[in-house]
C-alpha cells in the first residue's frame, strides 16, 4: 500500500467521527481497492434496544440497491432463452391492464415505462399501514391510467422491478428468492446475503431499523409491506457487497459480457434525450471520474453503493438509522481516496445570490399538474417539486439543471436567464425528461375562501378508496379511507386552483392537487406526487 492511500485510508476516520457513539444507530462502511479491502468498520449501535454495537460483518438492508440484482436475475433468464426483455409486460403478467402503450421488461427497468408505482400508490390511500401479500400486484391490476407513456420520460419506479420480481419466478419455476441464491448469491459467495420480503422476519446478526423522532427518542422501521421482492429486499454484509462490486467491475463469472454491458448502458428515450439511469444502476461523472453506483432507502435505514472502475475504487456504506446522507458519504470517500490530483474541481451548485427574487415563489402547470417553486438549499437555490423540500440545482452556465441522479425523476433543465436577477416571470419554461412544459407564477397569497369550494365527498376509482374534504377549526383536510387505514393531509392553498399537500407525521407524503372545474362547479381533483401523476378523485357529493 502506498504512503498516499495510508493517508487517504487514516482520513476516513475522521468522516465518521460523527456517527462513532455508543448511544445512537449507526452504519457500516467497506472501501477496496483493487478488489482488496482497505477500510472496514462498523459505527452506532446494531441495536439501541439490546445496547449491540454496529460491526463490520452486521447485517443491514440494502433497500432499492437490489434492483440491478433483479436485472441481472432476469438477464441470466434471457441468456437461457426463457425470456425476452424487449417483450411487453403482459407477455408474462397478462392480467395487467392495457392503458397508454405496453412497457416492455427493459422500460421497467429503467423506470421509462410510465406505470404507477404501487407502493407511491399505497402511501397516498394508506399512509403508512403495513399491507399483506397480493396488494403490489392487485393495486397495478386496478390502475386505470398512466403517469406518462413508455419511453417519454423517466420516474422512478418501484412497481416496475416487484412485476419484474414476479416475471422472474413464473418464468424460471422457482421462489423469486431461491432463484436470487441459487443463480447469483452462492456462485459468488455471498453468504451473508438474502432477500427478505418481510420486517417482520428475523435473521441473525441482522441490525434493527431505526428512525429518528422529533423528541429525540427511536421508533423502529418496519417497512409498510410484507411482500418486497426485487424493488429492495436485500439483506447483506459490506464484505460480500465489496465482493459484488469486484465482481461487478469484472471479470464476470456471472452473467455475459453482453448482459452487463446492458446493465451499464443508459437509457434513450423516444425523444433522444439520454438520462443516466441503465438496468438498475446509475451511471454518470463525478468530478471527472466514471461512477456507477445505486442508492438504497428503506424505512431506517439507507444505502450507498458506488464504485470508481476505471481507478477500482469500491464503495459500500449501509445505515441503520444515523442521521447521515450515505450518497454524499460516498462521494467524500472518492474525494478522500483519490484526491484533488485524480479528480477535477467539484460541481458548482447555483449561488442564490442571483435568485432572490425567486425565493418562496412558487409555479405551476395545469397541463400536466407539475408544481414547482424556489427555496433556499443550504445557502444554494433550491427547486421544490411536488411541494417537497427545496433540492439544490446544478449551475452549468446558461441552465440549471435537477438530475436523475439527484432525485430519481426528470431531469429538469430551466434557463439561467428567466430567473436570475430579474423580477419572478410570469409564466416559466422547465424541461422535464426533456419536454417542454410552461408553468405559471401562482400569487403571493391565496383567497382566505379558496379550499371552502372543495369541501365534500370524493371517489378515487384507481386508490381504491373514497376521500372526503372537511374543515376542522382553521384546518382544511383531506382525509382518504383506503382499504387498511385512513390517511389525512393538510391542505394549504397556494391559488384557487392549486393546493399543497402534506402530512403531519409522515413527512415524505407530500404532493400537489389541482382543482377541475365545469361551468365554475368543482368536479374533482388531480393528485401529482413525487411517483404518481394524475390521480384523479371524482366529486360523488357534498
């Protein structure tokens, strides 16, 4: 080992001190070099129950860093010539309906297909409710539309890799696990690693999930499903992770060259525009360099995955509840390892020195119900979608730009020019996935009277679920009835029209409604989250 990866090596320390406490959750963390591990270490507590520390062979979820597992599972079942990737969906899950164009297995994967997310689906009508088996699988069956057709655009999707899940196991004969351990995990060792469905299942040396209360006391995650498959089921140890990365890197002894060059390509969409997602991995630059990595995010818990290939670099940070951005972890590691000699200067965030005008304001689409305003990302201007918390946006000169990589949905371009130094536009062009959308400036203030013409009763046929628009107090609610329990959002009017959504203890369910209206009369309303678009809810009464 050279005197300048010691030195990197001693550094990484120093990036942890914050999470090195016996009295809070913690991570784990594996670097390697050339396929030989140079940094393993576990932070925080395993357990905050059972005061068990956090090591470096504990167990932890991987969440969404399992989808290329599940690409490269239905890869290896095209290599037998048992399934075709470039088939329709309902080649293998007939009972699905036919709504605007048909998917194919490839468009699941790189999340243009353009379906509903079932779980997104699941968050809006039950909030956090656990639900049993059958429910992915029935809530795609009920949809009776689309966020957008296949290949327009990018959104992520979890309910694209549960059907590919199901694909796997109908086509090959088999448990969707058992084929994920017979064909990938114990070819190449991975011994520590499983997919578990299911929370509620115990496995040992396994770390619990913790998440963060606003009193400074721990809940434990408990994900609201028993059925995850291929979307994030994964368990695993940062010691077989660093064995999959070398893998992964190459040589392969699983999967052809053919195929992980597949895994690795980005997708075109129908309009040409390329977005840096491939078959369950993100692959793009960072300051320079080629990454190729894929976050993870379960209820307690998240993931980073990220290898450098052309310096063989290999990433693996799992959490358990620390209070840390495992992606932006990552990121340091690189910085760390390889240093300012190897890297090129780091990506400029736009200054919010040139945008105050635009700060608080907010702007929206009717075409397509996207809503967009501007706050302020730790001293960086910030883009809020859907009424989520502002994402800083990327400066590259004339554009500003929210990647893929940033938010898994878009990416959003929008000219420097329209906004800096000058008064907020009236009306304002962001590109998404590369279309063209035109959004307008909402007012300062909405009418005090704007939520009282929405008060009644609302049927949302694709949620399964009745809904109902109520006034308590000063508080206007939305209080939807889904089939296992009864979610409630706060309304805040931002125009006679336009109305934020959000919970009050969730705070990841956050979306957009847009009012319809006949003759002046409100007829309904369409819902746009972060992973659904255009749910729509039909006024049945007062």
């Amino acid at each position: 080992m050279s005197e300048t990866t010691k030195t990197g090596v001693d550094a990484l320390d120093e990036l942890f001190a914050a999470v090195n406490r016996s009295d809070a959750p913690g991570l784990v963390v594996g670097v390697a070099q050339h396929g030989r591990p140079v940094y393993r270490r576990g932070f925080g507590l395993a357990s905050i129950e059972l005061g068990v520390a956090n090591t470096a062979w504990t167990r932890m979820r991987i969440g969404s860093t399992s989808k290329h597992f599940t690409c490269l599972a239905a890869l290896l079942l095209a290599e037998d010539g048992k399934l075709d990737i470039d088939a329709g969906v309902r080649t293998y899950v007939p009972e699905l309906p036919l709504l605007e164009g048909e998917p194919t297995l490839r468009q699941l994967m790189n999340h243009s297909g353009g379906h509903r997310c079932y779980l997104d689906v699941g968050f809006l009508s039950d909030a956090m409710a656990i639900k049993p088996t059958g429910v992915a699988l029935r809530t795609q069956v009920r949809q009776g539309d689309v966020n957008f057709a296949p290949g327009d655009k990018t959104l992520y999707n979890n309910g694209g890799y549960h059907l590919l899940s199901l694909i796997v196991e109908r086509v090959s004969g088999m448990p969707f696990e058992q084929f994920l351990e017979e064909r990938i995990f114990r070819p190449l060792g991975m011994v520590d690693t499983k997919s578990v469905p299911s929370d509620f299942e115990i496995h040992r040396n396994m770390a619990t999930l913790h998440v963060a209360q606003p009193d400074g006391r721990w809940r434990r995650g408990i994900f609201p499903t028993e059925e995850v498959r291929g979307e994030g089921a994964m368990i695993s140890t940062i010691d077989d992770m660093l064995r999959w990365l070398a893998h992964l890197r190459g040589p392969h002894t699983v999967g052809s060259d053919h195929t992980w060059k597949q895994m690795t390509t980005p997708v075109r969409l129908n309009n040409g525009s390329t977005v840096p997602y491939a078959l369950g991995l993100m692959v793009h630059g960072y300051r320079g360099v080629r990454v190729v990595h894929h976050a993870g995010g379960v209820i307690g818990g998240t993931c980073q995955m990220l290898t450098v290939p052309d310096h063989a670099l290999d990433i693996i940070i799992m959490t358990n509840g620390a209070v840390v951005s495992a992606v932006e972890l990552a990121n340091r590691i690189v910085d760390t390892m390889l240093g300012d000699e190897v890297l090129a200067a780091r990506e400029e965030r736009a200054s919010i020195d040139r945008f105050k005008s635009v700060l608080g304001k907010r702007y929206h689409a009717p075409s397509t119900g996207l809503l967009a305003g501007f706050g302020d990302a730790g001293g960086k201007l910030g883009i809020c979608l859907m009424n989520n918390p502002p994402v800083p946006l990327r400066d590259e000169g004339d554009t500003l730009r929210l990647g893929f990589e940033d938010i898994a949905m878009g990416p959003f371009t929008l000219r420097t020019a329209d906004i800096a130094d000058r008064d907020p536009p009236p009306t304002l062009e962001i590109t998404e996935s590369g279309h063209v959308l035109r959004l307008e400036l909402l007012p300062d203030a909405a009418p005090a009277d704007a939520v009282a013409p929405l008060a009644g009763r609302y049927r949302a046929a694709d949620l399964g679920a009745d809904a109902l628009i109520l006034q308590e107090g000063e508080a206007w609610k939305l209080r939807i009835f889904g089939q296992y329990a009864v979610n409630e959002l706060a309304l805040e009017a931002l125009s006679a029209d336009v109305v934020a959504l959000s919970h009050a203890v969730h705070p990841q369910l956050r979306a957009a409604l847009s009012v319809d209206r006949r003759d002046g009369v409100v007829t309904g309303f369409r819902v746009d989250s972060g992973r659904t678009r255009g749910m729509r809810f039909e006024r049945i009464g007062d």
